[in-house]
C-alpha cells in the first residue's frame, strides 16, 4: 500500500481524509485507485477524456511526475504520493513565479544533519579533502536541485525517524542556500591552499553554524537572504514567501 496525501480543497470529497492508503505499482494505479475509494474526488482529478486535468499537479515525495515517467512513474510501499492544485505562492506578483511544490523537510533535516557531522569530523582530523567533498555534494545537489545527501536520505526514507515531512513551499531559497554554504566552503578550500588556515576553518565553522542554526532553530539564513533578495527586485530571485510564513522559517501547514 502506498499513501495519497490531498490538498485541503479534495479532501472533503475523500471524507475529510487527509491521507488515503492505496493499492498499484504505478503513479496511475494509484490514482485510478483513489478515484474508485472515493468516486466524488474522479471529477476533480481527470476531465471527460479520462486525462488528469492540466491544473492537477502529482508529486512521487517531491519529484513532479511529469519529470519522471508520467502516470506510469513507477510506486514502491514506502513512497507518497502528493497532489498539488496549481495554487500560485507568494505575494510578489512576478509572472515567472513558480506555484508552491512540495519539499520534504526531512530531507533538509538530514541533509544539514550530514554537513554539520562531516565538517566536524573535517575540522577534528584537520581535513580539508573532507571539506572540499562536502563542498563538492552541495554544489552538485544544488546544480541538480536537491539536497546533496538526498541519496542517502532515499535510502533511509520511511524507517526509524526518517519519516517524510512534506510540505508546500519553494524549493529555491533552499536550493540558494545550500549553493550558499558550497560557496563558503569552496573559499575554505582556497583559503588553506594559500596558507590561510584560521580564515578556511573560520569559514567551514560558519557554514556549521547555519547549518545548526536550520537544523536545531528552524530557521535557514540563506533562504531568508533569497527572500530578502525577491524583496529588492534582484534578477533571479521570484519567489516570495509563502502566505503566513516567516521567511526563513517553515511554512505553518503540511501538504
């Protein structure tokens, strides 16, 4: 069995559940299985022709479908399902703002959990190899979109406490903020490739820190810096909070 989470607006067509348990090895199985629970939610769901309404976006955890295989995108027991109407975020008005997506917290968590273990191993054994893999992982998680260690939190995903908390938000101020710390770190690399060994460390510990801070405080600098920066018109950055959030902090409601 594998779970379908429904946006606040179909849920009442699914007797007020917020998550449905259903059965298929597909993304369309799936779907097609709900429709059969809960007849009411098919209207909402797909058009006369039987096709997904172009307004319904579906999420495998926090992949959109639509990138992966479509409807046939594969499904194990351990995977969730998301659906997302296309409800614009923020309150920038901009045309090229992107809706709220699913972002799966627990990601994040473990993702800054790993920075903060292995540049702290890095700073004990006075590796800087550690820290420019490190630097390396989120800069390739930011280049491809997701966090660095999204791999191994895969592997994790479901077990013990490593539960998804998924979570309609913008995955780009977190996407700028890990390219944020890989930054820094590649100035800590640098910096003790000169003989500036008390400004590399100095660096690899503020990226600590804010990664700590994200962690243990809830609330990430670098996505409050992107924030900041829509505020002030700067190319690149669209997408404003969304509606009741702090910036820098987690969205008040789940997906």
């Amino acid at each position: 069995m594998s779970l379908v989470r429904l946006p606040t607006p179909l849920r009442p067509y699914a007797e007020g559940q917020r998550e449905v348990e259903v059965k298929g090895t597909t993304v369309a199985d799936a779907l097609g299985n709900l429709a059969q629970k809960y007849p009411g939610l098919s209207r909402h769901l797909y058009d006369e022709g039987g096709h997904l309404r172009p307004y319904v976006n579906v999420f495998l955890n926090e992949d959109d479908v639509r990138t992966l295989q479509g409807e046939a995108t594969p499904i194990a027991d351990e995977d969730r399902l998301v659906i997302v109407p296309s409800i614009a975020g923020g309150t920038s008005g901009r045309q090229d703002a992107q809706p709220l997506r699913p972002v799966d917290h627990a990601a994040l968590r473990v993702n800054q959990a790993l920075i903060i273990s292995l540049l702290g191993a890095a700073f004990i054994a006075a590796s800087t190899t550690l820290v420019a893999f490190v630097g390396l992982v989120m800069a390739i998680g930011t280049l491809f979109d997701h966090p660095g260690f999204l791999p191994l939190y895969r592997l994790l995903r479901g077990r013990g406490p490593f539960r998804p908390d998924v979570v309609r938000d913008n995955p780009e101020p977190h996407r700028f903020a890990q390219g944020l710390g890989a930054v820094v770190l590649i100035g800590s690399v640098m910096s003790a490739a000169t003989g500036l060994g008390t400004i590399s460390w100095a660096l690899v510990w503020i990226v600590i820190a804010l990664a700590a801070l994200n962690l243990f405080g809830g609330f990430c600098v670098g996505c409050a810096i992107y924030y900041w920066l829509n505020r002030l018109g700067a190319p690149g950055f669209q997408q404003s909070p969304p509606p009741g959030a702090i910036p820098g902090r987690r969205p008040p409601s789940a997906v």
